[in-house]
C-alpha cells in the first residue's frame, strides 16, 4: 500500500517525534508513504473567514495526491476533518467544484476529486486490519494509558465514516488497560479562548489522574500539543502538581512492536517517558 502523507503544519515544526514514530511502524507494515508539497490543510480558522479560499487550498492539496494516483494519510484529526469535509462539499455542490477547478487551472493543477482522505487510524483499525497489525506486536503494553480521542476524525459521521467501537477494537489489541477520553481536548480552542482551553486540559488530567493513568496517549497534532506542549506550561508555571507522559499512537505502537526509545523520537517529546515502559 502506498499513501502520501500529509503532515499538516503543526507536526512538522512542533511534534517531529509523530512523524519518526508514524514512518517506524508503517514500514514494518508494508506501507510505503510519499512525500508531496503539500500547504496547509486549510484548517476551520480559514474556512470561517473565505470559504473559497479554504477549498481551493484543501483541494490543492487532494490534487497533488491525486496527480500521483495515491490517497492522503493524515496524522491530525483537524488536517483530516478539514481535507474530508472540503471534498465532499465539493462532491455535492458542482458550482463549488466548478469555480475551484477555474483557481486551480490557473496554477496549471487539474483537480477531479477523486483522492481519499485517511487518518492513520482509520488505516490501523480499518484498511490495514488489526490482525496483520498484532503480527507484528511483540509485547502488550501493561502500564494503564488514557486514549485521547481525536474528536474530528468521528464526525460528521455521515462523511468521517469511522467509528469508536473499531478504534478501541484496535487499541485494546496491544494495550492492557485503556480509560477512554470522550471529550474535546480543547486545543482548537486556544486561539480564540486559551482560558477554555486550558481548563478543558485541566478537567481531563483531574479525570487520568482519578483513574490512575500512567501515560496519555493521542493520534491528533492538536491533541499532542495539548498533552505535551500545553501540559508542560502548566508545569512550569507549578499550576499542576504532576504532569502525565503522553505518547502518540505510532509511538505507543513502536513500543508494543519492540522499537527503542530513540527510534521513536522519545528524546523529543517535552514531558519525558520513564524508560520503564520498554520493561
């Protein structure tokens, strides 16, 4: 299988540990990813403001993809919320699709919307199947982890088509203990209202922290930057007593497939990972 990666804006600059890990375990599975020159996704704060502007930037994007007759495989729930809405958007209103392919045409890109949008673990739990998945575990991992849902990659359900049921399916097939994290993790909040969003991470640390949570773990750029780079402000400024060690998906997966800590970019992240849970 091959995909063209889309990382998004906030991966590449705040979060590369998502990527090292995200390549690790997707080689060992046979999926090959292409790198493309791909923009910004287009993200909800463009789209409030120039709805044209936003599908002509996301369908940027699903033409270069399209171009070399591969789907996109996002990392981010909000880059895959974006992509997906904006595609089918265009699939119904053909004046839309009409006046995008014009904008395009004049930077020499056709733009037939043919491309599928897949975040990874739509890949992990669906497309590739759990099973050829857990081939290749080679341990369980047995400290209690709290999943931070990516919110955006549920709903609409009518176009994200993917549903909790088949990601906790596939996370408890390599994960002992899981508490699961229904609520936003607030972080698409921060540039409108930091308040809300700080105290929406507050509420869900109070909620590991009461289950007894080692380690959160997350499959969004705007969760881990919740979770890390958030999380660790809040540290520093001694506003929490003890901050929670969160690991993104592909890392919680290299360790349950026997990767090292510096293969998955451990050394990166801010809030640091106890060595002992390659025990």
């Amino acid at each position: 299988m091959k995909y063209a990666l889309f990382k998004g804006c906030i991966i590449p600059y705040r979060l590369s540990y998502y990527e090292i890990s995200a390549r690790r375990v997707l080689a060992i599975l046979g999926i090959e990813l292409v790198d493309l020159d791909f923009g910004c996704c287009g993200s909800q704060m463009l789209e409030s403001g120039n709805e044209d502007l936003w599908l002509a930037v996301a369908a940027r994007n699903l033409a270069l993809a399209e171009r070399e007759n591969v789907d996109i495989l996002t990392l981010c729930g909000s880059c895959t919320n974006t992509l997906s809405r904006a595609r089918q958007l265009m699939k119904s209103d053909m004046d839309k699709a009409l006046h995008v392919k014009r904008i395009l045409r004049k930077i020499g890109i056709e733009f037939k919307n043919k491309t599928r949008v897949l975040h990874i673990l739509k890949l992990l739990a669906g497309e590739t199947g759990i099973g050829k998945v857990h081939k290749h575990i080679r341990k369980n991992l047995d400290f209690k982890v709290a999943l931070q849902h990516p919110c955006q990659i549920y709903r609409p359900a009518e176009i994200m088509n993917l549903g909790k049921d088949a990601v906790k399916d596939f996370v408890s097939s390599f994960i002992s203990e899981v508490f699961y994290l229904d609520d936003c993790c607030g972080e698409t909040l921060i540039a409108t209202d930091q308040g809300l969003c700080i105290s929406i991470l507050k509420q869900n640390l109070k909620a590991c922290h009461a289950k007894g949570v080692n380690v959160i773990v997350t499959a969004c750029g705007n969760c881990q930057m919740t979770y890390d780079v958030n999380q660790m402000g809040l540290k520093v400024k001694d506003e929490i007593i003890k901050a929670l060690p969160s690991l993104t998906i592909t890392q919680a997966l290299g360790i349950a497939m026997g990767f090292g800590y510096d293969e998955l970019g451990l050394r990166q992240n801010l809030i640091k990972v106890d060595n002992k849970v390659f025990g």
